[in-house]
C-alpha cells in the first residue's frame, strides 16, 4: 500500500483564512425548532427553560473560547462575537464555524436534564451555523449587527405574543396569523393591552431584548490577612444581561468590550 | 427602533455555494480527544466502544441527511460524501459543514449512555470539521481520498499497537516512542510478532481498516399473504464493513455507490 | 524609514489558486464595443476587419501561453481554455485573468493598423474578463460551454443580420427591432430569404459560427538533404477553423485538443 | 440546436463581489520589464521616458474610472486605490481587475510613440494585476500600505543606481552584484558619493519618491461676462506629485482623498 499516490488529494484543501482586520460573528441557529419546541412541550409564547438552557451554553462557548468577547442571542438562535485580532486557528473559517456549533450542541445536549429534568430529549436537537466578517475600527458594523438582531427580537417576540394570547384564547393558529397580518407594532401593542391586559413592556426583558453576554470585572474576597482583613482581588465573571444594545447607553457604559 | 438603519448589515453575507459537479467531502474530527480518550479511560491501544460509538452517530448522519451516499471513519475521525448533484441547502459550505458536525456531535452526547454506561461524560466533546470538493465523473478523486485516510488508518493503528504494547511491557511513553522512531512497516510488523506474539493481521478488521458505511439493499419478508406464503420487499439499509477500500474489489461490487 | 513597520499589509493577499482538476476558461469582452464599432466604422451586420484582428490577436495569446489548448470566439469576445492541468503561475486566477486580458488588447492595439489601416485608433479599446472552472475528465463540461458559446453566437448574428438588412432597407433600428420582436428562428431565416434574397447559411461561416483556434500538426519541409530530397518534419501550428462545435464531429477528429 | 441543453454551464460563474466596507486596491505589474526595458533602449539606472508614459497612462485610468481616488507608482507598477464606497460594477473583483489592466495596457500601446518617438514597439508589453482589499474607517491601511510600496521604491532605486554606477565604471553586473551585497543603506549612499560624487538626496524626487496622482481642485477661468471680468469656476484637475507619503504631512494636506 503505497501512500505516495494518493497524497495528491491532500491539495484540494483550501486555504479558508478569513480576512484580517475584521470581527467576526459565528451566528448558530437551531435547526427545525418550531418542531423541537412543540415535541419538547415548550410553553408558548415563552418558555425560560429553552432560553435559560441557551444562555447556558452560550457562557461555556465563552469560557472555552476566551477570544470570543461578546454573545447575543434570542430564541434559538446565538450569535458570537470574535475579536478582531483573533489568531484562533489561523483565523480559519471552517475551524471557527464547526468548533463553536459543535461545542455549543454538546453542551446543549449535556444540560437539557438540568433545565428539563421531566423531559426526556426525544431525538438529537442540532444547529446551523454561519460566519459573517465586519471590518474594523470602532465596530460600528458589529454594533449595528448586534442592534439588527436585537430588532429581529423585538419583532418576532410581540408578533409571537400577540399570535399564542389569541391562540390561547380561542382561536386557530391560522385565524391568529390572519388577523395579525399588516398589523403595525403599535396595533400590536393596543391589541395586548385592551383585549389581554398585557402591558408589553412590563414582560420581563429576556423575551423583549434578548441575552447578552460579556466578560466583566468583579472584586472578590479571596481570602483574609493574617489580621482578619479581607484581600480582594479583581476578577473576570461572564455577565448575562438583557439591555438595550440600540441604544448607545450599553456600549458607553462598556467600551473595553469592542475595543480594537 | 426603526429597522431600516441596520439592514444594511444583512449584505455581509457571501455566498458560499460549493461549486456544481464536484463530490463534497464533510470531515470531521474530535477536537483535543488524545485527553478526551485518557479522561474517559479508552483503552489502549484500541476500545471497541469509541469506535462503535462513532459508527453508530454516522450511522445516525447517513439516516438524517439521504444525500450523504458513503462514510468512512477511524479513531476519532469520519468523513462524510455529499452525492455529486446534491442541492442541499443550495450546496452552502456553512450549511453542509456546521449540521454534519452538530448533528453528530448531538447523537455522540446523547448515545454516550449506551456505549459508556458505567462512565460519565466528564465534559462535553467536540468535533471540527472541514469540507473539500472533488470534481468529477468517476469519482476517481473521491476514491483515492478515502485510500489516503485508511492508508492513514493503518499507518496509526500500526504504530499506535506498537507503542501501546511496549508501554504495557514496562516502557515509558516516551521510551517506547525512541524505539519505533525510524522503524518501517514490516520492521514493526516484526516487532509484533516476536516480542509480543501478535498477528497484525490477524487483529480485527474495524481497528486496521476503520469503518466504511453505505446503503444496501435487503431482502425482508414484510408479512405473508393469506396463503401464509411471505411477501418480500427489497428496502435499504445502512451497512457497516470494516473492507479494504484501496482494492478495486469493494468499488466493483458496489458500483452504485459513487455513480454519477 | 523602518520598512517592517508597514510589512503587515503584504499579509491581505489572499490565496486565489484556482482548484485543480478544472479546465480553466478565461473570457474577454470587448468594453462598451457598440459605441467602439460605431465611431471606428465597422460596416453592418458583419465586418471581416475587426473579425480578422480579434483572431489575430488571439493566435498570438495562444503562441504567447502555450498551456492555452483552445479558443473560441466571435463578434468582440474571445474565450481560452487553459489546459485542465495547467500549472501556469500556480493557477493564481489573478494572473491568469490579467496576463490574458493585459495581452490581447496590447496586441489589439499594435495590429490595429494592419486590420485598419486608413482608420486611427480614435481611444483605447479595452476589453474585460473573468475566469469559470470546468471539472473534470472527459471535458464534456469544456465541450458543452463552447456549444453554448457558438449558440450564442448564432442566436446573435441571426438576429444582427435581420436588423441591419431592415434598417439598410430603410426602416430605423428601433423599428427593426420592433419587427423582429418575439420571431422564431425559422421566420428570421424567412424573413431573410423572402424580402432579401438572402440564404442565411451561406453567408460566411466566420459570421455564422464564429471562429476556432487550436494547435494542429503539419508536415513541412524544412531543407533538401545533399540528395535533393525534402527532409520533412512534424511542426505545430496554430489553425483558425469556423466549424460546427456542437456536432461531435469536431471533436471526433481532435480527440487530444481536449484529452485529459 | 436546442439552445437549452447548454444553459447549465452558465451556472459555473461565481460570484466574485468584493466585501463592502473595504478600500479596493489594484495593483499592475509589467511583464518580464527587464527585458522588455533592455530591448527597448531604456535608460539605466534610470529613465524619465518610460516613468512619464507610466503616468501618463496612470493619468488616462483616473480619468477613465472616478471611482478611482489615488494612485501610485513607480518603476512598471502603479497601484489604483478604489474609493471604500465603490459600486463600480458591484464590485466584482474580475470586472475591476481586468478593465484596470487592460485600459492601462491600451493606452501605454496607444501613447509609447509620444515618449519613444524614435523607438519602435518591438513586441507587446503587458501587465499583470492583482487584488487587494483594505478594511475600514480612517484607511490607516491603505496609507500604510502605500507606505510599504514607496518604501520598496526607494530600497529598489538606491540599490539600482549604486549598482548601476559601478556597472558604468566598468564592472560587469554580477560584480556590481556581489559589491553591493549585505550593504546597508548608509554604506550605500556613502558609496554614492565617495566613489561617484552623487548625493543622492539630490536625485530627482520622482526616481526616489515614485509618482502620487489624485484629483486636486484648481480655479479657472472659464470665460469673461459681459463687463469683461473672468468668470472663476472650481473644477478637478489629476495631480501628479513625488510627495513623502510615510510623512503624515501629504495626507495632513489632503484629508478628503482617503476619507470615508
């Protein structure tokens, strides 16, 4: 068996080396939720439990891979945020993709009993992933990005609420959709409020804004001097918010976060 | 929020289609397992039960995606091929590559029960994954990959049994890797035989040749008629052989498979 | 002046070696020909001039790259097929692409006045490109773009002739067109030869099929020996063709134009 | 001859569009000048003639693509810098780099009888090419790149004339060569003017510096009014300059040509 005459295939391999000075986002989305939600008895229109288990795996993503700096997601879907002078892997396109989606499935995977501890997984849940380049300076494209996906939030989640409140209520899914349909987001917001008496914006801010995720300081107490005293040292902790990243308020309060 | 602002952002996406008239090889490949398989005490030098593990999640890919025609894996490796006229996804590499390996990834966490039952997963595994393109008509370039990765299955196995035996002997790791720096295959073939009394050859097939999978068809009585005699039906099944693929013989008797 | 300070920005070249296994075409066009062909008076629907200087041009980029096995063209285009395993500048598609384009103008512009010569070259003609990859053996890829092409350049003439003859008849050419819109390929034929006389396939076929080059083998005499006799050698040469590409003929009896 | 059997091949072309939010650099190179500038006569060590109709083509490019706000050249390459918000056609990298390419090529063919007018064409000169994109706000790349290749420039042409005295002085040039080898640039200016009396800070800027061209705003009369007085209109002239462009000062004086 003579190895030389095959190594030729090895050159087909090319080199996937995504481009310097630029962020990158490895967005990951799950693939075929509408039926994983409803074999899996999520609550509709929101569950925690899905979106405490993501949240979850999101913060090991983070933990494994120190280069990703920020993380937002929503839904079933999660976006990563890698530096933009990330050497991981060379900056490889194919590496960055199948690592992320492969670790995020894992540990999904592992925590579901945690946060379903009556529901068995019932077949294999997976995600897609793909892979977007925002050039440099000031990370004006990544904070736009962030603000995109935190409006694709917004929207799906008050068309979602409206839609199950007048499913709950009596109607069909189809009947829900075709009275929602051209609907403006303030129609939608008198619709909760006279015939639900929901306020929309007193639902709690995860549905509404979304998570997002960052490393932040904290001081602890490691431990006391001889005198008693408490030693503090400072600290990285993985921090889980659901703020208004539209809004300048969050990136003024966290510059270090998309610094060059 | 008006939503119009950010959309722009949507135009960072490219398109990544893999181009027509190629068979698209899907490799993945567990990340940093030489610890992954010391943590979950694997033995040495070959365990059946990683390796049935890995069979059975391919064989899970195959059911899952009808468009992968052939797997072939070994160790902690599995490649998958994308049939030659695939429209999956439009032929997206991000698609193809990140739900080949999340999905796997997937049934590996959730069967891991089955195979490692006294053993809990101590952490999540992962896979990477990569992608190539193998143009055209006869799948000569296919077929010579696959030589390439079980000539590289037997060059491993061989070693890996070498050293394996001689740490088992009393060696260090270390010490043993000195002796075989340098040694030819038949020399360690040799090695075997005198020191330890091992038959390479005579080792089981799915260590030294690893693991091909693909779609047969069967005969199967799928009930009898009313005069008790069986009705059969030809169905497809997914076949696991452990056959040598740098002989012609396997492609002869299953031409089918990398047909145009 | 420290020059490693500003050596990072070598680094955003990127790899654009095209995959191999393909036969590679490069296409050009002439750039905005129809106000070209205008100003430097080409005569209407077909002119031999500029028709003889495009191939001109194109033997010479055949001589100049002999990894070109083959060329087809008509009206202002011209494509090349580069040899499936072509190593030329390690297949860098920018190469490629620009050493093709950059050669035939250089050499449209030198010949201009042998084709034109009572006509100045009013401003540069400039023609653009771009690069396609066929996969593999057999070059039936190869072999069906170039029908492709000749259709094209059939679809093209046809219509081109029926418009100029019923212009030169008097009509203006946005009434020609008018006329013409929405006919068959058979009418056209019709309208040619009822209102003008014309048998459109016995107009020249440079005009009707476009134009072929390619390497042939000729027998010539290069001296006398001391006998008298011809001393006779096999010698390529490039020859210009005008034939039917989509029939198999053509290919029949050059089998090793595009042999693997 | 059934147009739509054909139709499929078309698929093969890939979309080649450039990323967004990134300064485009096309950069010519001529083709073996070496020889192309021995059998031609050129001035050694250097030559205004070829250097003028260098940037007399340059000139021509800019004024043939507005979308082009920079260029800078010396010796046989010039490099076009797009603007970063560039729609020229949709950015596609082949349509960019062949029409750079070969209008540059079409004009330098066109004009070589203005700088050479008692030299003949001996064979076509061509050009290659290449692509490069410079992300973002600010083009600190791109300046930094320019950079690099003035500093290449200066690097080339005091080793190019050091090598050239002594070649003039009666050494042969592989002599010239081994002198010259390991030198630093001090050594090499000393040398300069020990041995030759030149100070080469005295050489003209445009061998030393290269060539900028960019469009600068100049007044002009554009006719008188009634009462005799001129009418002063602003309009865009090209500019060609042999600035320091490692200095902030050039870009210090024009803010506007690489702002965003």
């Amino acid at each position: 068996m003579a190895k030389s005459e095959y190594e030729y295939v090895r050159e087909q391999e090319r080199d996937d080396r995504l481009p310097k000075f630029n962020w990158i986002v490895v967005r990951i989305n799950g693939c075929d939720f509408h039926r994983f939600s409803k074999i899996h008895g999520f609550d509709r229109p929101n569950d925690e439990r899905p979106l405490n288990l993501m949240n979850n795996c999101a913060i090991s993503v983070l933990e494994q891979f120190p280069d990703i700096v920020f993380a937002y997601g929503f839904r079933h879907e999660y976006s990563f945020i890698w530096k933009e002078t990330t050497k991981f892997y060379e900056r490889r396109e194919s590496k960055l993709l199948s690592l992320s989606v492969s670790f995020f499935t894992s540990v999904y995977v592992m925590k579901w009993r945690v946060f379903f501890p009556e529901q068995e997984l019932v077949y294999p849940p997976s995600f897609d992933g793909r892979v977007m380049c925002f050039p440099g300076p000031g990370a004006r494209l990544v904070r736009d990005y962030l603000s995109l996906r935190q409006n694709d939030c917004h929207i799906f989640n008050q068309k979602n609420t409206c839609s199950w409140m007048l499913v709950n209520s009596g109607r069909t899914e189809s009947e829900a959709e075709e009275y929602l349909e051209g609907t403006q987001e303030s129609e939608r917001n008198e619709l909760l409020f006279q015939q639900f008496g929901i306020n929309y914006n007193n639902l709690p801010a995860m549905f509404r804004k979304g998570s997002s995720l960052f490393r932040d300081q904290e001081d602890v107490t490691v431990k006391l001097d001889d005198g008693g005293n408490p030693i503090r040292r400072t600290r990285k902790k993985i921090k889980v918010e659901h703020s208004d990243l539209s809004r300048k308020g969050f990136w003024r309060w966290h510059p270090e976060i998309l610094s060059d």
